[in-house]
C-alpha cells in the first residue's frame, strides 16, 4: 500500500540503483532515482523529497558536495550510502549534515527500516518535545511560558525555536531532538547507547561515530561549552 513518500536516489551503479529502486517502490515508496550528483541535485529542487538517499562515491557531485548543497537549502533528512564502515566517507558525510547513514552491501529492509525510522523521527520532533516534557518532574527547568533557558541558550518548547543570546537558532530536526533529550534532563550523562535509542530510533544499537558528529555539529550552534562530554560515559547539558 503506497504511502506516498518521495525518495530521491542517487547512486552510480546500474545494478545497485534499478534493484534498490525496485525494494523501494515495492514497500509503496515513490523513488527518484538518479545517477550521478548533479542530476540529483537538480531532481532535489524540482520536486523537493520526503528523504534523500546519497551514495558517497557519485561522479559530476559526489554524495558528500550534494548533502553539502541540499542542507543549504532545506533541513530534508539525508541518509548517506557508503561502501565501507570504517571510511572517512562516513564521519564527512555526518559532517555535511547527514542525518543517518547505511553500510553497503545492505539489505532492503533493513534500508527500508532505517528510512521509516528517520522519517518518523523527523514527522514527531515536535511529539517528541511533549513525550519528553511528560517524562520531566516538576521542578525542572521548564517555565510557564514554554521556555526553557540554560545561560544565553533559549528553547521554546511550544514554539521549536532555539535562540542564542537573542539571536536564532538554526537547527535540524536531529539536532533538535537531540537538544530536547539534554534539555530534558539538563546535568544529567546521557550515554551514546541511550542517545542512538533515543534520537536515532536504534533499539538494536548501532555506530556512535553517529552521535559524536552530531553533537560536535550541535556545539558549533549553541556553543562549546554548553555540551560537556564525560569520557567514558557519554555528554551531558550544562544548566
């Protein structure tokens, strides 16, 4: 039964793209699939997707220059295709913008998993903020007027605004979901494990290479200092 989300594909190889496209649609998925960066990125501005699916390793624009590109212009969840997991492609890719990426060769419904479970976070980042506030005793720091301050950091809560020193915030759907998880419970060591369970869906576990970009990608908006990171144990919110 289709569900109407629009992937757009870029990968170079024939064989790879047609079989990937094919396990997409198959599950409902309408699928844009292109072969190389540049017929991507253009196939990106006439016809905005749901999700992107970037092969590392393109010719005219490779997967990491088109991430690149697209974070630019909109905050689409991007998941990065890489050969090998233990390449640098991988943290570049992160580094780029990417949200999540996916080790090849992979399975088409593990594929098909991790772009659900993107999709899903993306679609409840808002959701997210209300299961989280349920979560917090009273006492927090939440305020009466949605607002929750930690220094010159401000987060609305109501509003999924984020300012800094009166200046706004421009932030992903991931990274907003990671600050709401440290905000949540500001002082607290949240471990790499519980932050993948918790922001990436990943109830099975997975790469914390994942986390460690996005919080350095989070750091670099909001400050340094306010993200400590605890070696050993994980990263915590200075209030």
């Amino acid at each position: 039964m289709a569900d109407h989300t629009h992937v757009l594909f870029v990968e170079d190889d024939d064989v790879i793209r047609e079989a990937t496209q094919l396990a997409l649609e198959r599950v409902g998925f309408r699928v844009t699939a292109m072969p190389d960066g540049l017929s991507g990125l253009e196939a990106f501005r006439a016809d905005r997707p749901d999700i992107a699916l970037l092969d590392v390793m393109v010719p005219g624009m490779d997967g990491v220059s088109l991430c690149r590109r697209i974070r630019d212009e909109s905050t689409v969840p991007v998941i990065m295709l890489s050969a090998r997991a233990d390449s640098i492609d991988v943290v570049l890719g992160l580094e780029a913008g990417a949200d999540d990426y996916v080790t090849k060769p992979f399975d088409g419904s593990v594929l098909v998993a991790r772009i659900r479970a993107v999709l899903r976070r993306f679609g409840h980042a808002a959701g997210a903020q209300g299961a989280r506030a349920e979560e917090e005793p009273s006492g927090g720091p939440a305020e009466a007027d949605g607002l929750l301050r930690f220094g010159d950091l401000e987060l609305d809560t109501e509003g999924m605004v984020v300012r800094r020193a009166g200046s706004p915030v421009a932030l992903t759907p991931t990274e907003m979901r990671l600050l709401l998880e440290f905000s949540a419970a500001p002082g607290t060591v949240l471990s790499r494990d519980k932050l993948l369970e918790r922001v990436w869906d990943y109830g099975w576990g997975g790469d914390t290479r994942v986390v460690d970009v996005h919080v350095q990608r989070l750091r670099a908006k909001i400050g340094q200092e306010r993200i400590e990171t605890v070696r050993g144990f994980g990263y915590k919110l200075r209030a």
